[in-house]
C-alpha cells in the first residue's frame, strides 16, 4: 500500500464512474499508490483496464458528467486535488502536474503557433512577459531536442512530423517546471525509432530537472526499461504494485504473469508462438464484489467468485491483490 513518508503524490482509495443511460459503469475501484520525488512510476494494463481515467481523475480532466468521482483522496502538497475548485486546478495543471497526451495532433490547437502554445501556460501560470516567455520558450524547445528552435516557434503543428509534436507536448508539459509529469501513452501512435528517442529524452529530462513522473503504457519492455516502480492494472483496479526489477523476476498477480508470457521473445533461431490471454475484460457495470480477472485465471476458486481480493503483501514494498499464493502453490488462509 502507499506510503505516508516523503511521496509527491498520495492516492487513496480512488473511485470513479461514468453515468450511462443503461446504468453506472465503474471505471476505477479503490486505486491506492504513491509517487516519490524524483522516481518514475509505469502504469501497465491492457485497454479498458483504468490507467488514463485513474490519472485523468486526479487533476479534474474528465468531463463531468458523465464522470464522477465517488470517493477517495489525492493529496499533493498538503492539499486534496479532489476537494480544489475547477479554478484551483487549472492553476494546478500546467503549472505543478504536467500531462502528456497520447496524441499531440489533436492535444496541439492547429490555429495556433507552437510558439504561442508554449508561452501561453508560462505568461498565465508564471507571469512572464511576452519577451522572457519567448526566450523560455526557445529553451524549452532546445530542451526537448528541436532544432532552430528560435525559428520554429513561428510554425504550427502540421508543420512538424510525429516525433517533433510529441517533443512539443513535452515542452509544453515541462514549461513551468512541475514537480510530477504525467505522460498518457506518449509513443503508441509513432514509429519504433522516433519512440526510443522520446524514451531516451525522458530519461535525460528526469536526470537533469528531477521530476516525478507517471508513464501510462501498454510496452512492458518500456517500463523495464525506464520505470522504478510499476503498477499493473485490471478492471479498474491494482493487481500488482511495487519495484519494476521485483515485479519482473517475481510476478505475484496471475495477470501479470499473463502479460509477460505474451511478450515476444527475441532468443532463439526460432520464435515460440505468440502467447495470448484467453477470455475478456470484465463487464464494469456492476460494483466489483468479486475478483476481476477470476473468468481468465487458471487459479480461480470459489472465493474469488464470492469476494473482491484486497491487496497482500508479497515483498517489502511488493503487494497483489490475489487470493492465490504464487510462492505455495495454494490458496491464503488470510
């Protein structure tokens, strides 16, 4: 479970549904986690699985309604984000938490400048004047890796390919400095190359400016590669928590497991066939009373038909939210 020593970010107990005509869908079911200063937390989990709502709920982003937030708390900087006006959060947002979208062709206004896009969170939230926001700009721009950065400013989106836009969301996220950067599938929509240079990138801005940052992915080879800590997500809730290098050699949650089995291996004169994870992701309709993944899990027994797991310890800093003790081989008495 989180803890309550030096983290940026506290979760506790986060609940969020969506109102539909044909009822409540539960999105996100008392997720717990905490972010550390300077650490770089993966969010793992197949579509569906509550890893954007989850973050989008924290600063306000989700339209309401349909989108509600039932309960918990989200401490940052001795306040609740939860109990903040919509007034409070937009200063919050840009300024203190950052957040990088999926897809910069439609997060980037195409009538605008990039440069404009760029001064436009540092003359709101930091009060610069025109002249200081643009020389801010052309550095933020030299920071994230864009050449004839004073020149580009004047471009607009379409402009710049794939690559470069995402670089500009980056800047844009990183112009105010913030102590926690949120990136939401960052590289999905670009090529393998263009994606290992934004990784590469990350790793060189968390270095130099040592920020917290939450990395949304679906690439768990991303996160073995980048992140301290992962939290694997499914049906709206946590499944795994705890040290990327201990999660990896010791999956705990039999849907982590699943995961790791469905990544293609390089070894070998031959590839193995390509392991998938039979069944489907849970309805989200009804409030879970039961554990999520027992229609897919070959370790499901009556309890997990009757009771929604809580999260068990499994190493220090290591938890599972699964009735099924991997290490055993049997059921937990608990």
């Amino acid at each position: 479970m989180p803890e309550t020593g030096s983290s940026v970010l506290q979760v506790q107990n986060l609940k969020t549904v969506f109102a539909t005509r044909a009822g409540d869908i539960h999105a996100v079911n008392s997720v717990s986690f905490d972010l550390r200063p300077g650490e770089l937390l993966g969010v793992v989990g197949e579509s569906g699985s509550g890893k954007s709502v989850t973050m989008m709920s924290l600063i306000g982003l989700l339209p309401s309604p349909p989108a509600e937030v039932r309960a918990g708390s989200v401490q940052f900087g001795g306040n609740d984000l939860l109990k903040m006006s919509q007034r409070k959060l937009q200063e919050l947002r840009g300024r203190d938490i950052g957040f990088v979208f999926q897809d910069p062709m439609t997060s980037l206004n195409p009538v605008f400048t990039v440069g404009f896009q760029i001064m436009e969170p540092l003359r709101k939230h930091m009060g610069m004047d025109k002249a200081r926001a643009r020389q801010r700009a052309v550095e933020l721009l030299e920071l994230v890796g864009i050449p004839d950065a004073a020149r580009r400013l004047g471009d607009f989106p379409h402009q710049f390919s794939g690559g470069m836009r995402q670089r500009v969301m980056i800047a844009i996220a990183l112009a105010c400095d913030p102590k926690v950067l949120i990136a939401d599938e960052p590289t999905t929509a670009l090529d393998v190359t263009i994606q290992a240079q934004i990784l590469e990138l990350v790793k060189d801005l968390r270095q130099k400016l040592g920020m917290a940052i939450i990395w949304i992915t679906h690439d768990l080879g991303v996160i073995a590669g980048i992140a301290d800590r992962v939290m694997v997500m499914y049906g709206g809730q946590v499944a795994e928590y705890g040290p990327v290098r201990e999660v990896f050699a010791n999956p705990a949650h039999p849907y982590t497991r699943a995961l790791m089995t469905t990544v293609p291996s390089v070894r070998g004169e031959r590839a193995p066939k390509l392991n998938v994870i039979e069944g489907q992701p849970p309805m989200l309709s009804q409030h879970p009373t039961a554990c999520p993944f027992r229609a897919r899990c070959a370790h499901a027994f009556g309890r997990c038909s009757r009771e929604n797991p809580p999260r068990y310890t499994v190493a220090e800093g290591h938890d599972s939210a699964c009735f099924w003790d991997h290490q055993t081989g049997e059921a937990r008495n608990g």
